[in-house]
C-alpha cells in the first residue's frame, strides 16, 4: 500500500499510528479491531468525567 494509500491524513482520522502499522504487517482485521476496542474502552473512562449527560 505505502506512502500512497497512507497519507499523514490518514493518521489524523484514526488518532493514532498503530492502525497503519498493523495495516502494512499485514495483521488480520480482528486483531486491529481488538486493540482498538481496548483503546476505545480506555478513552470511554477517560471521558467520564466531562459527559453532561448520563450514558445510556
């Protein structure tokens, strides 16, 4: 894929560079999604404080 496919925009709209790196070892999507779950997970705590309103 290289430089091509993989614009430093590219990084920008994911947040984060491991994404691009798994992308071009050719990790399988589940694995991508699994860590990406984790970080999701990680940043819904995070945010807790600052919600104006309940999650449902």
């Amino acid at each position: 894929m290289g430089d091509t496919f993989f614009s430093p925009f590219f990084e920008l709209l994911v947040g984060v560079d491991y994404i691009r790196k798994m992308i071009e070892e050719g990790k399988e999507a589940n694995e991508i999604k699994r860590m990406w779950k984790t970080d999701v997970e990680r940043f819904k705590v995070q945010r807790t404080p600052y919600l104006l309103y309940e999650e449902y």
